[in-house]
C-alpha cells in the first residue's frame, strides 16, 4: 500500500519502479563501478538496521547483507538493472517483505526535478492516469441485478476521486454486489478506503491503521462519514473477488471488509503485502523502497503481511466470479445468467 508522500531531495514521488527519461537526460544504460554498489548496499544495510519497520528481521537481514557483500557477492555486477533485481530479490527472501524492493534509474534521480510539481504529476499519471481510467476496468451489471465492479488500481484520490465516485454511485442502486479485485496490484490507501465507505449506512468503521517504528505511534483509519452521491448501504450482500496477484491497498479493502464481517472473498490467497512504503533515492540511479511502518487492524489487531488475505470461499480465481454469482443465487434465488 504505497503511501503519497511529501516531496523532498530524499524522496522520489512515484507510483511504481520507473522513472522518467526527459531530452535532456536521455536513456543510455550507465555502468556502475563497485563504488556504486558498495554505496547502495551500505545504504540499504544502514535503512534495515535503523529503519526498517521489523526491527529484528531488519537487524538479522543487515547483518547477512553486509556479510555477503564483503564475501564479494555481486561486487563484479557492472549493470544497474541486474544488480537491482539481485538485492531486490534476496531482500524479499530474507524478510518476507514484497514491498522492499530497489529500483535502477537509467537517468539520474534528480533532487530538483523530485521537487517539481509537474515532475510528480506527469510520474502519477503513468501509472494511475486517465489511460487506465484511473483504474476502473468495469462498473455495471451482471444477472438479476447484481452490480459488478472491476477496479485494477486504487488512483490518488485528487487524480481518480472523481471516476471511483462515478462508479460506486452506478452500482448503488443493485441488489448485491461484487468487487473484482483479481487483477489489482493496489495503489493509494485513502482511495481504498472511500470505496470501503461506501459500503455501511454510516461513516466511522474501523478500518486498518498505520504503526510508524519512527513515532512508534499508531494512526487509526475510519469509513468517511460522508461520500459523494450514494452509498450502496450495509445491508446488501458484498462478495470481494481475489487472487494471488491481488495485493497492498486491494488486500487491506479485502481484509477490512473480511474483518467487519461486510463482504465474503472468493478466490485465492493474496499476495502478503501489508507494510506501507515510501520511495527514498539512495544513490543517483538507485532508490530504495523505504518501508518504516506496517498496518494494523483494530479489529483483528493483526494484518496480512506475509500469509495473505485469506478467502472465506477458496476457488480458482479465473473461477472466482461464477463461484460469487452461484453462492448470490443460492441464498437469493435471484437470475445469475452472466450474458
């Protein structure tokens, strides 16, 4: 669940692992020297030992890191991208954590431009923009009116507010419905949770909160007590469909509603990504996943980092769909001809 953070000269605003290439900074591959490396990995080894939100697994995870490297582990690697991959990939197997991760930039990370609000917005509509109709895929009808919503990624509330409104004000009026998360990789929070709020009669739910290891403070999130149009209410039937792909804000919506006793998931296992992250420049091409905090459920007082958002109706998840519509039919009896 990656948050929206405030720009600053250590801080890269992204919505996912790739940076802009501009004229005056064109995309030549950049070979790196072992100064190069030794410099991100003192970086990521420095984050995981003071920052990391697991405060243990970070330690036990820097100190083999730091092990590795002075053993000569990739100290030969001279391609940025390759060298990225390998710590991304043995960080994640030394924490559980799909979140930390590096990222190679072919063109500098620069601090000034990461001040740029232009910089921010155009890196924002990438991957959350208009050409993915900020993430919704489908918002209509399936069966005997049963509304069928497909979101692909929750947009900044400020982009794509306007376009997740629309939508869950067209399936406001059906009997029950179904939120198609198979294929949602997450996105921002905030906006996971206004499509949450949209389905009580009321605002002020407990939804998942933050614990930061910086403040050692926790926030508490809530449903909003008000939302644009209407809300679809909570007491018609909820079903969240999920897979192994769904992931970070789409499994805290999965895992709030599971955890309010709202919705019941079909489908798959989710991915296991619960600790929100930040973008943090660690080197003039490399930057670092920062990841200080981890979320919490109030309810639960737990989350799904690592073991996933677990379905109350497992299925296949190319099968997740007709397995919702027939569960729908065979408490309703309502039509569920899909065409």
């Amino acid at each position: 669940m990656n948050r929206i953070v405030s720009l600053s000269t250590s801080v890269l605003l992204a919505a996912a692992g790739a940076w802009s290439q501009t004229e005056e900074h064109p995309a030549a591959a950049t070979a790196i020297t072992w100064d190069d490396g030794d410099s991100v990995v003192a970086a990521i080894v420095e984050h995981l030992r003071h920052d990391y939100v697991e405060a243990e697994v970070g330690r036990g995870a820097a100190q083999r890191l730091e092990e590795r490297w002075a053993e000569g582990w990739l100290v030969e690697q001279s391609d940025g991208e390759a060298l990225a991959s390998e710590l991304s990939r043995w960080l994640q197997e030394a924490t559980g954590d799909g979140h930390l991760n590096v990222e190679y930039s072919r063109v500098q990370v620069d601090a000034n431009a990461a001040e740029n609000e232009e910089f921010a917005v155009a890196e924002m509509e990438k991957y959350y923009g208009a050409h993915i109709n900020f993430g919704v895929q489908h918002a209509g009808r399936v069966g005997d009116n049963v509304g069928y919503l497909d979101l692909r990624v929750f947009p900044p509330l400020h982009m794509g507010g306007d376009t997740v409104v629309a939508a869950m004000n067209v399936i406001a009026n059906t009997d029950a419905l179904i939120i198609d998360l198979r294929n949602n990789g997450g996105g921002i929070g905030d906006t996971a949770d206004l499509v949450a709020s949209y389905l009580f009669d009321d605002g002020r739910q407990p939804l998942t909160g933050t614990y930061s290891r910086k403040t050692d403070a926790t926030e508490q999130r809530f449903t909003q007590a008000f939302v644009p149009g209407q809300r679809f209410g909570g007491q018609k039937p909820v079903f969240v469909l999920i897979s192994n792909r769904t992931f970070s804000a789409a499994e805290a919506l999965a895992y709030n509603l599971q955890a309010l006793g709202r919705a019941q998931l079909v489908g798959e296992v989710t991915g296991g990504g619960a600790h929100p992250f930040e973008y943090l420049a660690i080197h003039p091409h490399f930057v670092l996943w920062s990841v200080t905090e981890k979320s919490i459920n109030p309810i639960t007082n737990n989350n799904w980092q690592g073991v996933g958002v677990q379905p109350d109706i497992p299925a296949p998840a190319e099968d997740a769909l007709d397995v919702a519509l027939g569960e729908l039919k065979r408490t309703s009896g309502a039509s569920m001809d899909t065409e």
